[in-house]
C-alpha cells in the first residue's frame, strides 16, 4: 500500500515525487542548501501541481505531503502513523487551503505564511497545500510570493491549479512543475469499482460522461442529483428548436431547485441547516439569534453574511460551468459523427439525439456552437449575468 495508489494514470509524476520524497531524506540542517538545484530531481521547497480538472492535483499534494512527513522505510508506505495523519487531513504539520467564496482571501495567505516561518512540531516539514490557486487574486499573489522567494526552514510550500498561466510569473519560476495528465477511462472505471463498489458497465459510462474527471464521474455514479443536472442539461440542448425553448431552456439551467430536484423537504433541510449555521456564527462572538448587534462586531457579522453570498454565487457559478462543459461535450460528439471520426462518443447514451443533429447541420455549424458555449464559459469568469449568459449561449444553439 502507498499514499500514491489513487493517483489514478499518473505514474511520471507518482516518479518524479517519490524521487523528490527520497531526496528530502538526505537534506540535513535547517534549510534547502547543497545539492537542491532547480530543474533535478530534488527537493524544491515550492511545487506547482497542473493538470486538467479531475487529473487529481488536490490528492496527488496530500500524497507527496505523506510522503515528506513518512517514517516507514519507503517515503509514502501509508502504514506509518505521520503517513495515517497526513491522509486522514489531521496532521499538525500539513496545512490546506481552499475555498468556497470565489477567490482565496489575502488574510487566510496571510495567516500561512506567518505559519511557515515556525518549526515543525511533529514532523519532518511544513507542508502548506493551496487548492485552486488560481483564485488568488494578484494581490494575494504578492503575500505568498516573499515566502516563495525566502522560505522558512524545512518549508514546503504546494500550489494546485489546471495551468502554469494561471499563477503570476514571478511565483511560477520559483516552484517546481508537476503535470498531472487525464487518466483513461478504463482507469477511472477501475478506480469507481475498487472505491465505491459500482458495476462496472455503469463506471465506465460515468467515466465517459465525466470525460475522466475522477470527481465528476463519481458524482455521476454514486450521486442521483449529479446526474439529474447532466440529464436535464442534455435533454434541454437535444431538443432546442427555435429562441423560445432557449429562453425556457436558460430560465430551467440556472435555477439550482429545478437542476438538482430539489423538493420542499430538501429546501427546508437546507433552510434549517443554513438557520443553525447562522446561530452558531452568532454564538460564536457571543450573540443569540435576533438580538441587537453590538457596533464592536458589527463588522464582523456583515462580512459573514457576505461570504455567505459568496459562497451562494460559487456554488451556481460551478454548476453553470458544469452544463456548459455537458454541453461542449455533446456538440463535440456531433463533431464526431459528422466527420466520422474512428473516436468513441462522450455521451454515448445520447447517440440517436447526436446522429440527427449531425445529419441535419455542418461541421462550421458545429464548430460554431462549441465557440460559442467556450465563449460563454469565459464570460462566466467575467461574472456576467447568469440567466443573460446562458440565454445568449443556448439562442446560439438554436436550429437554422
């Protein structure tokens, strides 16, 4: 057994830090000195994990992070206890940072790198993983990049993000590059049967569907409300004809209730579970629910409720970016059958609605509609107005 056993397809960068985890045995003193050079195979005190989404960037910084700390014989034997710890997300040494605002703020950076100048308590290193550091804006950038650039001893610092030009220059040439590459589908079927016992014929559909996104196919094999999206979704371009069923269409796409299939029972499990949160933020600086808030937290309540909207507008902005991507990929598999290609089809169980839009239309047509809802993924970046984006992307869809 090894920490690096669910990296699923990724045997040169499973290589490439077990080299690095080996080499982090033969350092001594208190810093990175002697023969830690950028560009060998080493160790850096600074990583940039890419790939593409699903490829596993997330998982594969907390198996090198067992790895650093591990005292088995091996670097990453996942039997020692700094291995268990390391894995299990409670090590005193190993640190994570995401989010579910739309970006990372500069004050939780903050916080990390006045961490990092501290000793080790337990382990070999400090490991500070930071998950979609593209969400960093450029100021949070410029926090972490003096302790990128001085790192306090035996510091690690690993930064996950889809790609190199999604991190600033100046903090990308000091770190180590990792790249996680798409695993097949065979791959990710096999890890679905192996880790949450579903069959096999339906792990490999959801590893098609999921175009090997190891969290996406997942949700798609164990989640019914994940695949609720994909199905409507699906269903809703399958069918537009004409700008009427795109606004129709828009309308249904971007209201998370009617995507996921929520019922009044789940709306008030939510609504209860939102009102318990909220009395225990209260209770926290020492409020109870409705009463008068002092001016000395004020501030603090109101920044609440607006991380609270925040992390309202990311949920929807992850969910519109899923569609868009269910999208793309149909109109890629039309793509497909119109030049007939020798390539197996994404949305296999959509063939017949895939055979007749591809009979009736044009690869520049289809060409078209894949720029379109590309286009409209990155005006969703831009924070453009959901129902507005998604009106415009689906009328581009529409026959002609």
């Amino acid at each position: 057994m090894s920490v690096f056993d669910d990296l699923v397809g990724q045997a040169e960068a499973v290589a490439d830090l077990s080299r690095a985890a080996r080499a982090s045995r033969d350092i001594a003193g208190g810093g990175f000195e002697g023969d830690i050079q950028p560009g060998n195979s080493a160790m850096s005190h600074a990583w940039l994990f890419t790939g593409p989404p699903g490829s596993g960037r997330s998982s594969a910084a907390r198996a090198f992070a067992a790895a650093l700390e591990c005292t088995g014989a091996t670097p990453g034997c996942g039997e020692c206890a700094q291995c268990k710890a390391v894995m299990g997300g409670n090590h005193p040494d190993v640190s994570s940072l995401s989010t579910d605002l739309v970006t990372i703020k500069a004050e939780e950076v903050r916080a990390y790198v006045a961490s990092s100048y501290q000793a080790p308590g337990t382990g070999s290193w400090k490991v500070f993983i930071i998950e979609d550091a593209d969400r960093m804006v450029e100021r949070t950038t410029n926090v972490l990049l003096k302790a990128i650039e001085e790192p306090g001893p035996r510091t690690v610092w690993i930064l996950c993000t889809a790609a190199v030009a999604d991190v600033l220059p100046t903090i990308r040439s000091r770190c180590r590059h990792v790249n996680l590459v798409t695993p097949s589908v065979e791959d990710v079927a096999r890890l679905l049967v192996e880790r949450q016992g579903v069959d096999l014929d339906a792990a490999l559909v959801a590893a098609q569907a999921a175009q090997s996104h190891i969290g996406v196919a997942t949700a798609l094999a164990t989640d019914p409300q994940a695949a609720h999206v994909r199905k409507l979704t699906l269903d809703a371009v399958a069918s537009l004809r004409g700008v009427g069923d795109a606004a129709l269409a828009a309308q249904m796409l971007v209201d998370p209730e009617q995507m996921t299939g929520a019922t009044a029972e789940s709306k008030k499990e939510q609504e209860a579970a939102q009102a318990r949160e909220e009395a225990e933020r209260l209770a926290a600086m020492g409020l109870e629910p409705g009463a008068r808030v002092p001016a000395a937290v004020r501030s603090q309540v109101k920044a609440a409720s607006v991380d609270v909207k925040r992390r309202a507008t990311r949920n929807l902005h992850d969910m519109i970016d899923r569609e868009l991507t269910y999208m793309i990929s149909f109109y890629r598999d039309v793509l497909v059958a119109q030049l007939e290609a020798d390539v197996r089809l994404v949305n296999a169980d959509y063939s017949q609605a895939i055979e007749r839009i591809a009979a009736t239309t044009s690869p520049s047509l289809t060409l078209a509609r894949i720029d379109a809802l590309g286009q409209a993924r990155e005006r969703l970046r831009g924070n453009v107005a959901p129902q507005l984006l998604m009106e415009a992307a689906l009328a581009a869809l529409r026959e002609r």
